[in-house]
C-alpha cells in the first residue's frame, strides 16, 4: 500500500508519537495477508502449480487461455508447458524490485504473491496455446527482470475482449483484471484501482475483489468509498459464510473508525475481528488486531494496556519470523516507554526497530525511527544538563 499520505502525516511533529502507521494502514493489511491466504488457498481462481516430471510447469486449472486470434478460452484438467518458468522466482523478483514498499506491507505481501503467481501461471500456460498473443515471451520475459507492464497489457487485452462478449464471459473477464489489478499493485496504484473497480462491477459477488478495491480507496486517500468497499465484503462473507475474510473486514472497518477518531467504535469493531482469529488460528491476523488496539489504547493515554497489545503483537510476530511487523512493535514501544518518562527504555525499543529496518532495506522508515532516536537522545542529554545549570545558578 502507498503510505505517502500517510508518512506526510506522521512526519508532523504533532503527530509524530502516534506512529498510527503501524497500528492502522500497515496493521489492516496484516490481517488481511493471512486472510487472503487462507481464503485463496481454499477458493482459488488458480491452483498453485507443480513441476511436472518433464521439468515443464503443470497446473490444474487456468483461468484464461486462448483459441485462435481471440485469445480467450479457459483450459481445463493438466497443462503441461514444454519449456518451464521459474513462477516463484518472477514473483520473487517483483518482491525485490519495490522492496522499500513490500517492508510497509509485510503481512500483505503473502496474499500479493498468491495473487501475482496466479497471473503468471496464467501466462505461462498462454504462452504455448494456439494463437497466443506474440508478446507473451517479451511479457514473461520483462516479468523476470522486475517489469510488469507487458504482462498487464495482454491481462487488458483479454479483460477487453472477454468484457465485448459480456454475458457468459463477465467472471472470467473480472478474473482477467483481477489479475492485472495484482500485477500493477505495487507499482501503479491508479492502473490498480482502476482494474479492481472494473472486476467488482463485473463480478459483483467476489468478495476479494471489493476488499482490494477497498485497500485502495484507502490508499488513495477515500475512507467513505474504502468503508463501501469492505461493508460489501462483510455482507458477501456473511451470506458466503466465509469467516476469514470476515475478520479482514472487520479489521480494515476498524482502521478506518480509528482514522476518524472514532475510538469505541473502532475498538468493538477490532474486538469481533480478534475473536473470529483467534477462533480461526489465524496468528498473524491476531497480530495485526493486538496492534490495532494498542494504537487505540495509547491515544487514549492507557500506556498499560497500549504495552500490552504491544508486546502480543511483537511475540506473534517474532513466532511467525515477520522482521517488519517486529521493528513496528518496537518502535510503537518505544512511543510508550517515551510517553512514560523511561527513556532508556524507550531508546532501547528504538534501537532494536532500527536495526531490524536497516536489515530490510527500510530507508523510509529507518529514518523516520533515527529521527526519533535523535529526539530522544537530545532530551537524555537535556535531562543531564538541566540539574547542572540549576545547581550552578544556585551557587551563584
């Protein structure tokens, strides 16, 4: 998710010690990661792929092959491709390319590479069907240097051609910009919101598709339209019985309550998101809820209880081996220790979040927490120094 927005604000010095970043944005999408993993693991428009005994890739179902000039049939049963694609390394690779971002949206990464090896497979099948498109290679071929934008193309062409048959094609054409959608997350948030907001008006009964167009409108700064969104997904969870992305739901309603300062609100609404994960195992969503409700408890001044969610969130985290959701942890400690006068304490949290950013590659947020530590240092000396002049004074 773009934190752009985001950053301008916590990087007002009014706002600076909230550190609501963690605890909203970032937290929201955590439990959504693990949400959607679950959810796509069970549902998935794709099957995860396999090696084949003949090295080729083989795969159980493709969501969008092609048939002569057209491009657009949907194979069934096993495809077997001559010549194998590496789909783990592609999506590997777009990981590293926007790894500043991928470091804001750590949880959220493991449903995107669900979602974006679902895209290649889905061109690496297309590939060797008659009458693929003839940019396919160049397309998988950009996809393994980091670049995206072939690959989105023919995801557009075929989401075009599906949408000009209407009808009997509206899913398979919302799969299509679903999985354009996925591709151009990272890196083209209008292409993005743009291909969600057409696979929603096309499949209106998928409840990922109005999630990730939810997250969007959150990332684009539209709260009203993101709370539509994730309202829709409630209702189609409900009606689907479909508790994982529930959770989600809940979660991304209660950030957006919480944004507004709408306190009780967002905390009865993170309450029913973390008794649905921990009724479901799902660890990192109870993660990004304990976050969540530190966050509330530390703008309401309850430091204890702020710690607390604090400390369960980073042991979660910890288990889990999630670095990012780690060094946020530390960091809002370190908030808590500092609001609370215990400045070693809270030098101490800042430390250890900012080695675990520098580790990620995290120049943002590795910056932001130095600046803190430097703030922080300042007032140590100032505390030191302070006692000296007035002794000095009264010697006078």
């Amino acid at each position: 998710m773009d934190l752009s927005g985001i950053w301008v604000w916590i990087s007002d010095p009014a706002n600076r010690d909230l550190l609501t970043w963690v605890g909203g944005i970032l937290a929201a999408v955590m439990a959504a990661g693990w949400a959607f993993y679950k959810h796509f693991s069970q549902r998935s428009e794709l099957t995860p792929s396999k090696t084949g005994s003949n090295g080729g890739l083989v795969t159980n179902h493709v969501t969008a092959t092609t048939s002569g000039s057209d491009h657009e049939v949907v194979a069934t049963g096993s495809v077997s491709i001559g010549s194998p694609v590496d789909v783990n390394a592609i999506v590997n690779t777009l990981v590293a390319t926007h790894r500043e971002d991928v470091v804001t949206r750590e949880q959220e990464i493991d449903v995107w590479k669900q979602q974006a090896q679902a895209a290649v497979e889905v061109l690496a099948n297309l590939r060797d069907q008659k009458g693929a498109p003839p940019s396919i290679n160049e397309a998988l071929a950009l996809l393994k240097q980091g670049n995206t934008k072939a690959a989105e193309g023919i995801f557009q062409a075929i989401a075009h051609r599906k949408e000009a048959r209407i009808a009997g094609n509206k899913k398979e054409a919302a799969a299509a910009y679903r999985h354009l959608g996925a591709l151009a997350y990272l890196n083209d948030t209008q292409k993005a919101l743009d291909a969600y907001r057409r696979a929603t008006a096309l499949d209106p009964d998928n409840a990922a598709g109005w999630n990730r167009l939810g997250q969007l409108f959150y990332r684009t700064g539209e709260p009203s339209k993101a709370e539509t969104a994730f309202r829709r997904v409630l209702s189609l969870c409900r009606a689907q019985n479909d508790r994982f992305l529930l959770a989600m739901a809940f979660n991304d309603l209660g950030v957006i309550y919480k944004t507004r300062g709408d306190l009780d609100q967002a905390e009865a609404i993170h309450c029913k998101s973390l008794e649905i994960d921990k009724a479901l195992g799902n660890k990192a969503g109870m993660a990004a809820d304990y976050a969540n409700l530190g966050t509330i408890y530390q703008t309401r001044g309850e430091l204890e209880h702020a710690e607390a969610m604090y400390d369960k969130s980073f042991e979660i985290n910890k288990a889990l081996g999630r670095k990012g959701g780690m060094a946020y942890a530390y960091a809002n400690l370190g908030v808590v220790y500092k609001k609370r006068g215990n400045l070693d304490q809270a030098e101490a949290m800042y430390q250890k979040s900012l080695g675990l950013f520098e580790q990620l590659g995290a120049k943002r947020e590795s910056a932001q927490v130095q600046r803190w530590l430097d703030g922080l240092l300042e007032a140590k000396r100032e505390s030191v120094q302070v006692p000296r002049r007035l002794g000095a004074l009264r010697r006078r």
